[in-house]
C-alpha cells in the first residue's frame, strides 16, 4: 500500500483503479454500508483508450453486485499521475 498521499502504481490503471476501489470500499464500510447497497458506478479515465484496464479491476471486484457503470473520460485531474477516479453511489433501505 503507498504512503497515506502517494500516487499509487504510476502509469498502471489497473493498480489504480484497484486502489481507488480500495478506498471507496473502506469509505462505504466504515458508514456503516456494504457493497451490497451499491447501485452505480463512475469510473473516470484520463485515457478512454485504457478503459479494459479499469473494467478488469472493476468486474472482479464488483462482478456479484453489478452496479451500473459508466466510464467517462476527463481532461485530467489534480495530480497529472492520477490516471482514474471512481465514484460510487449506494442507497440505504430503512430497516424493517
């Protein structure tokens, strides 16, 4: 894991948007959520090009929930490392 700021993987989408992944999951958990109230993703590319190697890191991490997913590419980002970004929405259901 990089340091806490690092780019992590530099130049690998793949890695990236592993830990993108990584950290939205540790985010949805730690509100007290699960995968399983996850209904879309976004994944943002600065290569449209690459997007198999996002989609990979996407489906194995997300094959049994199957979000729906959009993939768009972007002018850039803050850090001209970061080659994706992902977002994620989940909707909560009132307990019964």
């Amino acid at each position: 894991m990089p340091k806490a700021g690092a780019v992590a993987a530099r130049g690998d989408v793949y890695s990236q948007t592993k830990r993108c992944i990584e950290i939205a999951a540790n985010a949805i958990t730690e509100a007290g959520f699960s995968l399983a109230t996850m209904v879309r993703t976004r994944v943002m590319l600065v290569d449209i090009s690459r997007w198999r190697e996002a989609a990979r890191a996407h489906g194995e991490t997300f094959s049994s929930v199957k979000p729906a997913c959009t993939f768009v590419e972007v002018k850039g980002f803050i850090d001209r490392d970061w080659l994706v970004e992902i977002e994620i929405d989940c909707l909560a259901w009132p307990e019964t």
